[in-house]
C-alpha cells in the first residue's frame, strides 16, 4: 500500500472532499430553466439495473409521454442520450447519406450548426436564408425545393438565437409534394408553442430535455415517421429511397433494439446512464404541466410602460417566440454589465446574443415552471436596477 501511494504524482483534489454547494438561481436565460421540486425528486431515487421490468416500463411511458407531447403515433419515438445537440446530430446522421442533398433554412445560428453537419456527413448543403428576426413562408420554402430539390429540409420552430417562431403549418404537404422529408428543431419551443407532429407532416422531430420540460440537460426527445424509415422496416430511421447504413450504431441500431423491441441493452448503464436514468424519469413528471403553459407573459414583459417598452427585437408580435424574448441592448449599456448585474445582484440568470445577434440583444427565457407572472416582475424588477446602476455611455 505504502509502494502504490509512493507512485502517486497526481495529489487528490482537496475540493472533492467537499460536498458539492450550488447557490439557489432563478434561470431566466435561454436554456437551462429551473428544475421543479417534482423533479428533482425523482432525479435523486436510486439507480435500477438496465435489466429490471420497471426500467422497461419506465421507458414505455417516457415514450408515451413523448407521443403527447409531439402529438405523434410514431413507433421510432424516443430518447437520446445526450442534450439538444445529440438529437440534432442523430437526426441528420440518420436521413442523409453521402452525396444527399439537403436544403437547410438559416435565420439564426441553429440552421448554421445544423448546416455544418450535415456537410461534415458529405452532404450536398443548400442554404436558403433570410435575416436574423425573420421567418421564412411557404413561398420561400417552396422555391427552394423547386430550385434544389432536396432529400431532407431542415428548420427551426423556435429559432433562440433570435427569438422567432416558425409558422409550421402546411410546410410538412409541401415537402411532400415535392419528394422531401421535413426535419424539425424544437429544442427551444415544444411545450411553450403548439406543434402537432403527425398532422403537420413532421417527419423528423426533436426537442431538449432543459428548456421548456424543465428537466436538466442530457436527454432529447425525437420521432421519426414512417415515411422516414425504410418501408417495413424496423431497422432504424433511413430515407425512404434505399436501404441504408447509417454510420453509427449507437445513434441506430441501438435504438431499435431499445425503443422499438423493447429490449434491454448492455449498454443502457453505460450510455444512458445514471444521468438518463433521472432525466428521464423527469420527463415523466415534467409532462403532465405542459397543457397549462402560461403563453401571454412574453407580451407582458415588452408592454409600454415596462423597462422593456418596445424593446422587443423580433419587430412582428405573432413571429416572436413565446418561450425567449429577445429584447435590444439598451442604448448606452454593455449588455455583459447587465447580464452580470443581474447574476451578481440578483441571482438571476439571462443571457446575451447567439451567432448573429451577439452584442444585439438579450435573451430572457420564460420556460415551463419558470413562466410565471412572478418571474416576469421579478425580471423587470432586476432590469430596472440594472439600468439605473450599471455604467451607461452618454456618448
Ligand atoms: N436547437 C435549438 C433551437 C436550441 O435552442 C438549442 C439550445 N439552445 C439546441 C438546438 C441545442 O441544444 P443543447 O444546447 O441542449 O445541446
């Protein structure tokens, strides 16, 4: 024992031996929102085995539970292990193949990421695009499918870089008439707008567990229609021309053993984990709050009258996302003092710009449990002390 300990050079970290202290936030940024006491309840139950029933059945409602909240029969519903960011990836990794064209729609830094993807994946990428605040219409979509001719088009419903929601409706038929899939990104708008995958003709839907379901980060809910898997298959999600091999196992095969036979996988413990197991088991109990969403706040918040006034940087009402408002950076002020102020002061978390809407503006999240009317004054509270006592430039 004495010889093992003389071997050491790496000294164990002191701050280890302390239990881990976390200050009480209120998480008013874009992402991720406060976790409700429900919650956190069934994140801290101890761990089962990968093998037992009640992890199986476990599964089976958070399954159910994602059907609902998408509005979606889809037998391939379930959940990845990982945050928005891993559904993103799976779901391009599984619809395209080299050489596949997809036609992505960029109006924020999500359809550039999404972009950047797919072309690590070979494919052919064609970017439609439209300023930050924008949103595309039918037509705009229509004549980029006309012009390219893609696979797949992929979109945002809630675009949080610049807080603009997508219209949806009747963009699933069109894609349809025209030969391609519809991908959508609802990482930061399922549960705070309405989204109905089935009679929308989403074929390929996802979300994140820490926005508006108020679980922590690690788990994200996708669907893929049948028409985005290989007829009479069970195989796993492919595009529906060719029988193809989609470059991971643990984003495909995986899943058809796990989610779509109901088999339990050696791999459950490992990959999805102790932290899976208490976000899913979160989800579960998330799910039942999302019907009551309060939706009217954000126009609260950017009422005249308000520190926010008519602050709103999203210019048209009925684009602006419900579930992050963003709000130009006052005149004179450095948005990082007043992020800062707020955090320091306040205990309070909002956020700056994303991508192109850095320096531009501030996001504030009203997500699940955290969109109360409390929240909102308690926000404006803290920006009406901000901006009397963070440094303002006259210049
Ligand atoms: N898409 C959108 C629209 C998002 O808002 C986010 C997260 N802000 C993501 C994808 C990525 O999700 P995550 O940060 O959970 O990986």
């Amino acid at each position: 024992r004495a010889m093992a300990t003389s071997l050491l050079r790496v000294a164990p970290p002191e701050k280890l031996l302390r239990p881990l202290a976390v200050p009480e936030r209120l998480l008013l940024g874009p992402g991720p929102s406060n976790v409700p006491p429900r919650v956190r309840a069934a994140g801290a139950r101890q761990l089962l085995g990968h093998m037992h029933p009640e992890v199986l059945q476990v599964m089976d409602e958070i399954k159910a539970g994602i059907q609902y909240a998408f509005q979606t029969r889809n037998r391939l519903t379930l959940a990845t292990s990982g945050s928005g960011h891993s559904a993103m990836e799976a779901a391009l990794l599984n619809l395209l193949e080299q050489g596949d064209s997809v036609l992505v729609a960029i109006n924020g830094i999500w359809g550039q990421r999404a972009a950047e993807i797919a072309r690590r994946l070979g494919a052919k990428v064609y970017e439609l695009l439209k300023p930050p605040g924008k949103y595309f219409t039918p037509r705009d979509i229509e004549q980029g499918l006309v012009q390219h001719k893609p696979l797949v088009l992929f979109i945002t419903h809630g675009e949080s870089s610049t807080g603009v929601l997508q219209p949806l409706e009747g963009l699933g038929e069109l894609c349809h008439r025209h030969g391609c899939l519809l991908l959508v990104d609802a990482v930061a708008s399922l549960g705070g707008a309405p989204i109905f995958m089935d009679q929308q003709e989403i074929d390929v839907l996802y979300s994140g567990s820490q926005k508006v379901l108020n679980a922590p980060p690690g788990s994200a809910p996708i669907s893929f229609s049948e028409r985005a898997r290989a007829p009479g298959s069970d195989t796993g999600p492919t595009a529906p021309s060719c029988a193809r091999g989609c470059l991971t196992w643990g984003w495909s095969s995986l899943w058809r053993r796990r989610w779509v036979q109901g088999k339990p996988t050696t791999t459950t413990t490992t990959e999805q984990g102790q932290r899976e197991d208490t976000a899913l088991c979160n989800w579960r109990c998330a799910w039942a709050a999302l019907d009551a969403r309060e939706r009217t706040l954000p126009s609260v918040m950017l009422s005249p009258g308000t520190v926010l006034g008519s602050a709103g940087a999203v210019a048209l009402k009925k684009a602006r996302l419900p579930t992050i408002t963003t709000v130009r950076v006052p005149q004179g002020y450095d948005w990082k003092d007043i992020t800062a102020f707020l955090m320091d002061k306040h205990g309070m978390e909002i956020a700056g710009g994303l991508g192109p809407t850095v320096g531009k503006v501030l996001r504030i999240g009203l997500m699940g449990c955290n969109s109360t009317s409390g929240n909102v004054e308690r926000v404006l509270g803290a920006l009406r002390d901000a901006l009397q006592r963070c440094h303002r430039s006259r210049l």
